[in-house]
C-alpha cells in the first residue's frame, strides 16, 4: 500500500527572483536549493523576510520547507520566498489568509529594475547639460 505524502506549493518572485516552496508537515527544517537555510542566506536581514509569515502564524516549528530558489540576488530571493511560504500557508489553512493579508505577505512587490536609457548616463540621470 503506498503511503501518501501530504504537501502544500507555493510560488513567490521579486524582482528577477522565483522561489518554489514545497511545504510539509515537520519540525521546521528549511532547506534552500539543497542548502541549509543558515548557509545559503549569509546575513541576519536575509533571513529575517523568511521567517516572517511563520512567526505572524506560529507554524515556525509545524513544518519542513523545501526551497527551489533561483534569479536575482539575495534580498530578492529571500522575498520571493517570504510570499511563496506565505501562499503555501493559505493552502494548508485558509483562516490564516486575514492574518498575513494585514501584514502585507500576500502582496507580489511588482518593482522592477528599470532598464538604461541610451543618451543618457543612466535609467533617470542625465548627462550635465552645457548652455554655451
């Protein structure tokens, strides 16, 4: 008889950044790209977007994370994940949706790099304009 695993997805992006989570009832291991969490995120304010939702729902030590991050940098990777986990724990239970709504969790950040303009020194600074 095979035995069912149960296992709630997620998908956050920032940026150039996509993160899918794989959420599964555990003991709070969170695991980044086959990495421990503390290895992959280097600083303190990297990790902090990551934990976030789990602290607002008290689920930090209810679940086992597996993360697929890739694109952009750190802070954008470590965002993307932040609402990946975040939609990951609105499919596990939906009465945890107002909680993290209020808290801005569930809200894709649409900012984007804004691209170099030719002409110019960069995407808004101009050149120093001469009169004479």
């Amino acid at each position: 008889m095979a035995t069912t695993k149960i296992q709630y997805l997620g998908t956050g992006r920032r940026k150039t950044s996509v993160a899918r989570i794989f959420m599964r009832p555990g003991k709070g291991e969170i695991t980044v790209n086959g990495r421990a969490f503390d290895n992959y995120f280097p600083t303190e304010a990297a990790r902090n977007p990551v934990r976030q939702p789990l602290l607002a729902t008290e689920t930090l030590d209810k679940f086992d994370f597996l993360i697929l991050a890739h694109g952009g940098g750190v802070r954008g990777q470590s965002e993307a994940v932040r609402l990946g986990i975040s939609r990951a724990l609105c499919v596990f239970n939906i009465e945890l949706r107002p909680a993290l709504k209020k808290l801005g969790y569930l809200t894709r950040d649409a900012r984007q790099h804004e691209r170099k303009k030719y002409g110019q020194k960069g995407a808004r600074k101009r050149f120093q304009f001469s009169k004479r």
